[in-house]
C-alpha cells in the first residue's frame, strides 16, 4: 500500500504538491491526471524517494521510502523524457532507466543488443 499524508512540496515560492493525502491499496490501478505544472510528475518523484517532501510522509507498505534505501530498492522510476547517453555518438544508444537487480544479465534484450 501507498499511503501520502499531507504532503507538501514547495520549489522557490510555488508550491507543487499542497497538504495531499491519499491512499493507493496494493493492486489497485492508479492513475495521475492534470495540466502540465499541475504537480503529477513532482508527486512521482516523491513517492519514489527522488526527492524529499517539504512536510509530510510517504509511506510504502508501513515504511518511509525517502530515509529507506531498501524500500527505493522496489521503486522504478520512469521519467517522461528519455535520458540519453552523454556521448555525442547515437550508434551507443539511449541509456535506458531500468532496474536490473531482479533480472539475470543476458535474459534482456532490446533494440541495442542483449544485456
């Protein structure tokens, strides 16, 4: 289970995420909708523990995930533009956010060749 209590996220004077509470029970589908700079992809990067709530607590399944590495360990992250290598060179390819620890190198195959 996901659980916000009144967070609160404030960059310089605009405040992005205000005093949300909320509740995702575990297999629940959850979706995030509003205008761009409404505060969704802010409020995703809180619960992943990318950055810290101004004031309240993001729990996952009982624990804190900002102080709780391990609880990060579980989380992935996409971000809505592609993150591509700083090499100037496209034949190397995007470097793709993905979390390995759970697959076994050689089982994931893209478009760049096996990992």
């Amino acid at each position: 289970m996901i659980e916000l209590r009144e967070v609160t996220k404030t960059f310089t004077e605009e405040k992005a995420v205000d005093q949300l509470a909320l509740t995702v029970k575990k297999g629940s589908i959850f979706g995030l909708l509003g205008s761009n700079g409404a505060g969704k992809t802010t409020l995703l990067k809180i619960i992943a523990g990318i950055y810290r709530p101004d004031a309240g607590k993001v729990l996952i399944g009982g624990q804190s995930v900002y102080e709780q590495p391990e609880v990060k360990q579980h989380i992935l992250f996409m971000p809505d533009t592609p993150i591509f290598s700083a090499s100037d060179n496209s034949s190397d390819g995007p470097v793709l956010p993905l979390h390995l620890s759970e697959l076994e190198r050689g089982t994931l195959h893209t478009a760049y060749g096996d990992f």
